[in-house]
C-alpha cells in the first residue's frame, strides 16, 4: 500500500483481516527468474531501486558483479558450474531497499545435463557431394534451461529435421546435407509479440500477423560456430529458427548474397497449416529453394492492383534477377515461362502448363502447376520446384547438373493425392507473408566467436 495509508488500510472493515500489509516500494529486477545447464552461465539482470539496494541473500553457487548500489543497476549473475547429472538445484537472489522491510527476489534454476549451453552438435553428416556437404543449422528460441534438459529442445529439433526432409527432392538428396544444432538457453519460455515481451536468446518475436523477427546479426555469429560454416559458406547456409510457440506464423528472412534465416514455429493448427507444412514451405521452399510464393489473397491483376502491399512485380523481377523464384511469370507465353521445357516433354506434361494467379494476386502472374507446397503448405513441391532446388543443391555441393538425371530420381508421386486445390482444410483467415529480402550480405557485421564446441 502507499506508505502513508497504511493505518488506514489496517484500520479498514476487510482490510484488516489481513495478518501483514506493508509499504509498496520500488524495488524490481527485471528478469526476475535465471536458469542454466551444467555449464557455467552468465546473466545480466537490472534492478531498478527507489533508492539504495544491498544484496540480501544468495545461493552459494552464485556470484554478483556488486553487492550493493542506488537506484538503477545494471548487474551481472554468474551462475557457477554444476556436475548434477541429471539433478535440478535452484535458490533465490533477494535484494533488499536498504533501510526498509522490501524485498524482490530473482529465483534461479539449473539443471544437469549431457551437453552444455551453445554446445553445438551433429544431428546429420553429409555423405555426397565435393565440397563437404551442405549446412543446415536449427536453432530454437523461448527454449529455457527446464525444457532443455528434459528433452523437449532436441526432440523438437530432431522431428523438425525430419519434416524438411520429408518431402521430394529433400528426401532423395538428403545426403548432401550437414545438420548442426546447439544448445541457447533462453530466460524464458515463448516467443514476444508486439504488446508482450519474452526473454528469449535471439530476442525472436511475432511482429503482427504470422510474421517474425530476432536479432540477425547475433543468430548470424552464432551459427558461425557450427563445425562446418564459415564466412565462405555462411550464404550458402540455411538457418533455421523455431521459436517455441504453437501459434501458426512463419516467414524467411533473406538476404541478396543467399542467406536466409526461415522461422519455423511448432504450429499446432490442422493441416496444411502444421508445424510440418510451415518448415517445408518457409525453410525448405524459400530459405533454400529461393522459391516464390504461390498463393492468391487479391481479385486483381499484379500490375493494376491498388491494395497497400503492391510493388509485387517489382519484387518478383528483382528475386529472378538473383536467379529465384523459378516456379513463377509475369508473363504467360508458353515458349517463355521457365518452365516450357517441362510442358511437353511426356513424362510431365500431363502435370505442367500455365495456370493463372501466384503471389498474392489472381491476374497476371503465373504458375506451373494447380496447386504446390508454395501455395498452401502441402507436402509437394511443383515440378519446375523440385528441377529448380536440385540444381541448387548440385551447384552448392560442386556438382554438375543434368536435367535427365534429373528426371531419372526425380519422385513426384507425394503430390498424386495433394495436388487438389479442393484439399485446403486450415483457417481461412490465416495469410502469410512474402519473404523479406535483406540487401547484401549479413558478413558485414558477423564474427567468428571464440566459444566454439562441438560434439557428434
């Protein structure tokens, strides 16, 4: 209560039945929970006081940057290393407004467990191609320290794994591809929203609607601590974030020397919409296969449209003039569209020809076939798709693309029950967002750390 109406308070019908009311100060620390694996953890707290603060109390396998202070402080909790092996200890940091009966705690947490924190570990290794194999680096947010050393961190890595390759011509080609994850705790379980904040690694957050965004300079550098990336290869790495929310949402980060960060929520509405629909069509369709999306939101032709995100031809002719975007056209002459290869040549044609709508718009932009991963999450990648991610996978892991090899493993029977347009069973309110292509590159601002770890 406000200091001075205490008395009353106390003398008040109803209030006074309560055994203890007190004085309300100012006396917070933000985050007021801590948590850490096995290894040694580091945590900046700030603790915002009316007035001088002293340290209370502690737990004896925790250390503080300073004991005591006035008004804001910023402080640094070091929480010590523990051999628990498997075990949980956890205590309370109490700080104390020196002179008066208040106090606010930060209660900490941690956990025994086989991999330490940031600990990177190989999930897959490459067998195929020249240059070492392909990098696909998984990394989840709003996992904290309890859902790390339970197991639900790396199970949720491991079946989202499982989901990008589930799926033509990821499963065919999967050999050519390293897989990375590590271990980032976050202070908090979740991912923020425009109106919420969570304390998570990589600061991921929906920004409204189904998109997402974190901190890209830092989740750059941090994957640059995996076994095989490095600073020539970073533009050919696929990151891949899965902030653990159930929410649908998703969206690819992209940059125009080819690095993408694709967010992956573990979505838990119907399908197409799932958690697996969402990593095929953000991860595997646009973070590596620079594929355009498919799906129509506006009665109107591209060039002519009126709606506030328009600039759409503009979009689509920049991604082509970076060589993606192969599955869809401005333009919808047979002999010109990319795809004209495949419209008669027999072992496709009954699949492929120009069918009218792409990119959110009904008019004036086209695709290759009726309905693909790309346009509401299915489990099938169009033909022109499938032809347009193996000769990138050819070319990244230094190998020579040929179209009737091509042909001779391509597999497009994932798609004989899917490809329906009549299939759609998600929420129809649900839109989701183009790729956002960043320029350059991400290099500028990314370092090799010093704390790399790995382990197979």
């Amino acid at each position: 209560m406000p200091e001075p109406a205490i008395a009353q308070y106390q003398a008040a019908s109803g209030w006074r039945d309560f055994k203890r009311i007190a004085a309300h100060h100012e006396l917070v620390c933000r985050p007021a929970v801590a948590c850490a694996l096995g290894t040694q953890h580091t945590q900046t707290l700030t603790l915002n006081a009316e007035g001088d603060w002293e340290l209370e109390s502690k737990p004896d396998w925790c250390t503080l940057s300073q004991t005591s202070g006035s008004k804001k402080t910023e402080l640094t909790l070091t929480i010590q290393a523990y051999s628990g092996n498997g075990e949980q200890r956890e205590g309370d940091v109490i700080f104390k407004l020196k002179g008066k009966d208040y106090t606010h705690r930060c209660h900490v947490t941690q956990y025994g467990y086989e991999y330490g924190e940031d600990e990177f570990i190989t999930l897959q290794k490459a067998t195929r191609g020249n240059n070492g194999g392909i990098n696909i680096v998984i990394l989840g947010d709003g996992y904290d320290a309890e859902n790390i050393a339970g197991g639900q961190y790396l199970a949720d890595m491991k079946e989202e794994v499982e989901h990008f390759f589930g799926i033509e011509p990821y499963t065919t080609y999967r050999d050519y591809f390293n897989v990375y994850t590590a271990f980032p705790i976050s202070t908090e379980t979740g991912v923020g929203t425009v109106n919420t904040i969570r304390y998570n690694r990589f600061n991921t957050t929906f920004t409204g609607g189904v998109g997402l965004k974190c901190d890209y300079d830092e989740v750059f550098r941090y994957a640059l601590n995996a076994p095989t990336v490095n600073e020539s290869n970073l533009d050919q790495t696929l990151i891949i974030i899965v902030p653990n929310s159930t929410d649908y949402g998703g969206i690819c980060q992209m940059w125009e020397s080819g690095a993408a960060i694709a967010f992956c929520p573990k979505s838990t509405y119907g399908y197409p919409l799932d958690t697996r629909g969402v990593i095929q069509h953000e991860a595997g369709g646009h973070g590596f296969g620079k594929l355009g999306d498919e799906y129509i939101y506006h009665n109107a032709f591209i060039d002519a449209c009126n709606c506030a995100c328009c600039g759409h031809v503009d979009a689509i002719l920049g991604a082509k003039s970076l060589g993606w975007y192969d599955n869809i056209e401005v333009t919808g002459k047979m002999h010109e569209v990319g795809w004209s290869h495949l419209i008669f040549d027999p072992r496709y044609s009954d699949i492929v020809d120009i069918f009218e709508g792409a990119y959110m718009h009904s008019r004036g932009v086209f695709r290759s076939e009726q309905n693909s991963c790309m346009n509401n999450n299915i489990p099938y990648y169009s033909t022109i798709s499938r032809e347009s991610i193996v000769k990138r996978i050819k070319r990244y892991a230094g190998e020579q693309y040929s179209f009737e090899d091509f042909v001779a493993n391509d597999k497009r029977s994932a798609g004989n029950v899917t490809r329906s347009l009549d299939i759609y069973s998600g929420k129809a309110d649900v839109k989701g967002f183009a790729p956002i292509i960043h320029k350059g590159s991400p290099l500028k601002t990314s370092s090799k750390s010093k704390r790399k770890k790995s382990k197979v």
